[in-house]
C-alpha cells in the first residue's frame, strides 16, 4: 500500500478509527490518530493490551504488507490487536 493512503485515514477529519489489515492475516485497530506513525516505508503502530489503557507495545508493519484499511463501524469492538 502507498503511505499516502494510510495517511488520509490518520489525518481524516473527523478522524474515523480503522483496521489495518496485514499480509500474514495479521490486523490491528487503529482508534486514535495517535497510535500510529506512517512514514515512506513503514507504519509503527502503538497497539494497547487493554484499550482502556495507554500502548503497551510496539509493531512495525512494512507498508508493502499493509494489505488493507477498514473503517470501524460503531459497534465493532476489540482490544486493538487481532491475530
């Protein structure tokens, strides 16, 4: 995927949380602007154990296996990262 992509997601405004889907079926969702960092190669997500709770990790995904962007609807839940 172009970071540009993943850009407009993360500067949409109003900011609309989103899953971001990985090659190796991998996603991780993305509920604040803040959590992630896209630069040209790469996006470096904050990814929380309990999203009730600040970032306890750290991924870096390439974006060459960002494989996807999903909008979140409302009642979607989750605890930031699926596997």
């Amino acid at each position: 995927m172009h970071p540009d992509e993943l850009l407009r997601m993360v500067r949409r405004q109003p900011f609309v949380p989103f899953r971001l889907h990985v090659s190796d079926g991998s996603s991780y969702e993305v509920r604040h602007p803040e959590m992630v960092l896209v630069t040209r190669r790469a996006a470096v997500l904050a990814v929380p154990d309990n999203p009730t709770q600040p970032a306890e990790r750290v991924v870096i995904v390439a974006m060459v296996h960002v494989s996807r962007l999903e909008e979140l609807t409302s009642a979607a839940g989750g605890d930031g990262a699926a596997s």
